[in-house]
C-alpha cells in the first residue's frame, strides 16, 4: 500500500506520496526532497511559470528508469488545477505552489515552456522573451558554451538586448533576452537563426547554426529553434533528470567570463547550491520578468 502525508499548501488539502521514494539514486536523493526543494524555490521560479502553458517530463520510477513528456492536463487532475486549452492540447497552469507541489508529487522532475504567455482570456500571445540555448557537441563543454555566450551577448547587445545566462543542469546554457511582445514568435526565430548563421560564418571552428549531429564534435550548436512558437524550454530554477540533481541555474555574467578562460571553472549546481543562491542574491533573472 502507498504510503501518504496529507499537507495544507497554499490552501489547498494535498495528499502526497512515496516520499521515500529514491529519485536519483546517485546521490540518494528522495521524491520528499524534490518537494522540499521546490516549496523552497517556488517564490522565484513561480514568476517564470506565471501565464504559461506548462509541459513536464515525469520519471515514475526515478531518473535511472524511463521518464516521459507530459503535456496534456494529468488524468484525475483537481478541479482547483487551473488550465488553458492551446490547440488540441489542454495544459496545466502553474501559479502557485499548491500547482506545482500536486505535479512534483506525481514525480515530474523537469518543467518546460515556450516563450509566450496568454492572456486573460486563455489566448496566446506574440513572445515576451527571445532564448538560444547553447549545446555542446561531444568534446566541448561549459567554456565553449561561456565563450560563445559572450559573443551572442556582445552581438545582441549592439541591437539593444540586456541577455541573462542560465546554466541548462544538462550540458549547456541558455541566453535570454527581454522582449517587447511586438515580434511573433516567427520574427524572433528569424532573427535567432540569422545570429546563428552570422556568428557561425565568424567562428566556423567553434559555433555550427546547422541542427546536424555528425557536424556537432568539439563545436557548440547555437540552437536558434526553440523560439518557434510550439517549441519549450526548460524553465529557469527547474531539476533536470540527469544522474544527480543538477538545475537550470541563473549566473553572473562575471562566472561566465570566468567560465570561458578556464576549464572547469562554471559548473552545473546542484539543486542544494541553488537554494543558497537564491537565499544570498535573490532571482538574477528577475529582470527579465519586466513590470
């Protein structure tokens, strides 16, 4: 029999489960201590779920059996859980954490969502931020990743865009910019893919705009795709279900100058190196979130 623990969060009556359950079992790390981690981070990462449709990777057995994406709303799901129908899919909403603990207990791990939010009226609307995400082919890694970055930044800082560096908890990093939502997500697309082609053409021994594999050893594809309009991104602050519990990380730009000059010197963090980011510096991202 499932063993349960009925909690009050944020006014509503949960029951949750198994949580003694081995999620990464690397590092010993529990189903209970993925919910603690995100009742601890949820006052920053909530804004960055807020208005979006949210799509989640569950692991039902940990991170070292099979995982799979989840769009649609959970079967069973609470009536409290708010909704939004985009197309054929209904999504789930996260604007609390009462939201997000109900989806963490059914062992989702990993959250991710597109750059558009909807409106009051449940419709979409036009991108209200631009992401690249930097992945390194095999041989390369996070100085690759944090010297391409500084060139994206210097680039997209000529056109008046302040970019914010977050650590995937993967492999790489991700670059966001603020937008004014007067582009579609085709337009930002469009001129993601021509910033990949143009560094591409300046730094053809280091940066490939091309989604081919075979091309990717020792390079970093500078991935222009995820502004299309149905793609998602792992949301900043979230797990990743890699062998331990890394997250996407917001960093400084001083780490990520660092992290070019040296190896080794930016790393994934760890959910527990997170927490005490947040306790000392707040979201670095909270910029980002505009008015």
């Amino acid at each position: 029999m499932t063993e349960t623990t009925s909690v009050q969060v944020a006014g509503r009556r949960l029951k949750l489960t198994s949580l003694d359950k081995l999620m990464y079992p690397a590092t010993e790390t529990t189903k209970g201590e993925l919910l603690h981690y995100y009742a601890q981070v949820a006052e920053v990462l909530l804004p960055h779920l807020a208005d979006r449709p949210v799509t989640r990777v569950r692991w039902p057995h940990g991170v070292a059996d099979q995982s799979f994406f989840e769009k649609n709303l959970p079967s069973g799901a609470p009536s409290w859980l708010p909704s939004v129908r985009v197309d054929d899919v209904t999504y789930p909403l996260v604007d609390d954490l009462a939201a997000l603990t109900y989806l963490v207990n059914l062992n989702s791990i990993e959250f991710h969502v597109p750059q558009w939010t909807i409106d009051g009226e449940g419709e979409p609307q036009n991108p209200n931020r631009l992401v690249i995400d930097l992945d390194p082919g095999q041989g390369a890694g996070l100085r690759q990743c944090s010297q391409v970055a500084l060139m994206v930044r210097d680039r997209l800082g000529a056109l008046g865009l302040d970019l914010y560096p977050v650590t995937s908890g993967s492999k790489g990093m991700q670059l966001y910019a603020g937008l004014g939502g007067d582009l579609t997500s085709d337009q930002v697309r469009d001129l993601t893919q021509q910033l990949a082609q143009e560094l591409t053409k300046k730094h053809p021994d280091l940066i490939l705009w091309k989604m081919t594999k075979s091309l990717r050893p020792g390079k970093v594809f500078l991935d222009w795709s995820q502004n299309v309009a149905a793609k998602t991104t792992v949301v900043p602050y979230s797990l990743r279900g890699r062998e331990t519990p890394t997250c996407a990380a917001p960093r400084t730009w001083d780490e990520v100058e660092a992290g070019s000059e040296r190896e080794g010197a930016l790393e994934q963090l760890m959910f527990d190196e997170v927490l005490e980011r947040v306790a000392r510096d707040g979201d670095l991202l909270a910029d980002l979130l505009g008015d």
